[in-house]
C-alpha cells in the first residue's frame, strides 16, 4: 500500500477536512524525512515484520505553530483499515513515547484529536496520556464536525 491510497480511504479520514493528492503525500514524506535528519523524530513507516509493506505511520512530529501550546511535539498514527483494533497504534505509539523520553529526552508529548474521533481518543488514554481540555482548532474552523478538539499530554516522570 502506498500512502496515497491511506490518505485516499474515507473511512481512514473520516477525522481529517479532506481525502489527500499526490503532491500533499509527497510534501508530507519530503516534510517527514526532514525533520528526522534535523530532530530525530518523524511519523515513522510502519510494517508488520511477518509481511512487510506499508500500513501506515505512527510517529512524532512538531505541533503546529498557530496554536496557543506551541512549541510541542505531537505523537499521531495512521494505520489502514484492515489492521485496526489490533492494538497496534497503542503497541507503535508506546514505544514511539519511550523513544521520545529515553532517547530524545523529551520532557512531554501532546496528542490532539477531534472530539468525535473517539478512536484515537481511547489510543491516547491507554498509552497513559491525560486530558488536559478541549479547544476549538483553527486551522478547522470550516469544519464543524472537526472544529472541537482533545488535547492530551504525557511527561516523562509520569508512569
């Protein structure tokens, strides 16, 4: 699967303002493999070793600027449909958090999510990620369904 077609699934973008061209998945990728050479820290690729390909991404990456939390690393994932309620965004973004404060001495990480997806909401708690509030999103003022976002935090001296 190629990442086009994971940002091309309506049902694996239902919490997102819009499905995904060509050129917006390779601005990512270009985006993603620059701030892994300067941070160390991207949305990674993720494989099942028992059948290699692409199933999505679960990472970290930089908050974006507009919001009154910057500067904030953020952990996000993505997986394709058929690998859903597996326990693998939680398997990938624990160790993506461990990575975060072992390796990159990070003091916190954030996640946000639109109120209605539930989904990635219940990822953020079973990885031991605490609400913090809910606030309305900028960037997705436009979208009323999306607008209300989650915010949650995790630091490293918490368990």
């Amino acid at each position: 699967m190629r990442l086009i077609e994971l940002n091309n699934d309506p049902e694996v973008m239902a919490f997102f303002p819009e499905l995904q061209d060509a050129s917006v998945c390779l601005s990512f990728i270009h985006r993603m493999q620059d701030s892994f050479k300067q941070k160390n820290y991207c949305y990674f690729a993720v494989e099942l070793l028992e059948a290699p390909g692409l199933l999505g991404f679960i990472g970290l990456n930089e908050v974006d600027s507009s919001l009154d939390f910057s500067p904030a690393v953020d952990i996000g994932w993505r997986l394709k449909k058929e690998h859903w309620h597996r326990g693998l965004a939680t398997e990938g973004a624990v160790r993506c958090l461990a990575y975060a404060f072992k390796e990159l001495q990070l003091e916190e990480v954030i996640s946000i999510a639109p109120s209605v997806n539930l989904p990635s909401i219940k990822v953020m708690e079973k990885i031991g990620m605490k609400h913090v509030r809910s606030f309305d999103h900028p960037k997705l003022a436009n979208f009323p369904r999306l607008h209300s976002c989650e915010l949650y935090v995790k630091r490293s001296n918490e368990p």
